[in-house]
C-alpha cells in the first residue's frame, strides 16, 4: 500500500489594489476626516458639559457640597472600607450546632 501525498494550494487572494472600493470613499482625503472627525467629537462633548455645568452645577454643589451629604459620603466611605473585614462565612454557615 503506497500513500500519496496531496499538496492543497492556499487560496490567492487579489493585490491590494484590486480590491473593491465603495464610491462613496474614493476621492476623499481620509487624514482630513481622520483629524477632524476627534476634534469635532471633543468640541461637542466640551459644549455640553459646559452647558451642564452653568444648568446643573449650582444645584449639584449645593446638594454635594452641604455638611449632611459629606458626612454621609464620609460615612459610607469607611463602610466599603470595612467590608471586606466582615466573616462573611458567619452568616452562610446556616446549619444548626449541637
């Protein structure tokens, strides 16, 4: 009994040039879009969180800012800080002792 060998060829794929282009994308300069398209992003974030700054950061210092809510915030603080101290296996154990 004699084995052949089979050689498989990898598929050939076209030269990068040959490859399919929307029309909608030829002729543009896409370092143009490259560099605008972040810029224009971040001047819409930096206009709305300015906006919200003068609507809303009055009110959110005042309800922040008073000594009740950073006492709580204080006090909740030290809670998480705490947590992880805690035998949790204390209150998973749920059998019965004799």
């Amino acid at each position: 009994m004699t084995r052949r060998i089979v050689s498989v060829e990898a598929p050939r794929f076209p030269e990068v040039n040959q490859w399919p282009t929307p029309n909608c994308l030829e002729g543009l300069d896409l370092l143009r879009w490259k560099v605008s398209y972040p810029a224009g992003a971040t001047s819409i974030y930096v206009s709305v969180a300015t906006l919200a700054d003068k609507q809303l950061g009055n009110v959110l210092g005042q309800i922040f800012g008073s000594p009740w809510a950073i006492a709580l915030q204080v006090g909740l603080l030290v809670a998480v800080c705490l947590l992880p101290l805690v035998n949790w296996r204390r209150f998973l154990d749920r059998t019965t002792k004799p």
